[in-house]
C-alpha cells in the first residue's frame, strides 16, 4: 500500500509540485511504486489469482502510459526509465 506522503513525494519529485499528479511522469511513478509493494506478496501467495489479476492490470496501465510518452517526447521517456531503473 502506498501513503499519501509518498505519493506526494513521487508527485513532487517527478512532477515538480505536489499538486501535479496527473502528469505522465508522476502516474507512472507511483504505478511502479505501488507494482513494487505488491511483489512480494505474490511471491508467497502464489494462488491469488484475483490480485495477480490487478497487478497485471497495473503493469498493463504503465506500460501503455510508458509507450505514450515514447511516442510524445523520446528525452523525458529516457530520463524516466532511467530513473525509475525499469528497463536494464
């Protein structure tokens, strides 16, 4: 589960301010984060079909948010994978 603070840090250190949440930057941010919390749960309970379910839901909504900024601005789509370390 993500905090309120921490996705007020998120929102601040990626979108610039605390109030700029719905950027693309920030929505991907806290979506890793959130993806993150949620690993090692699934890794004990391997039969939770129903919150795999929402996990992949999760991934699917990044990586769709990922390939629209790709498309909009290659730099700010570079920094990001950079700095979240998504892709090695």
């Amino acid at each position: 589960m993500i905090t309120a603070e921490r996705s007020l840090e998120l929102a601040k250190k990626f979108g610039g301010s605390e109030k700029n949440s719905g950027s693309v930057e920030v929505q991907v941010a806290i979506l890793t984060e959130r993806i993150k919390n949620l690993t090692p749960h699934f890794e004990k309970n391997k039969k939770d079909h129903a919150g795999m379910r929402g996990l992949m839901k999760m991934i699917g909504q990044r990586r769709s948010l990922l390939k629209y900024l790709g498309r909009i601005d290659q730099g700010r789509y570079s920094k990001l994978i950079k700095e979240l370390e998504l892709r090695k």
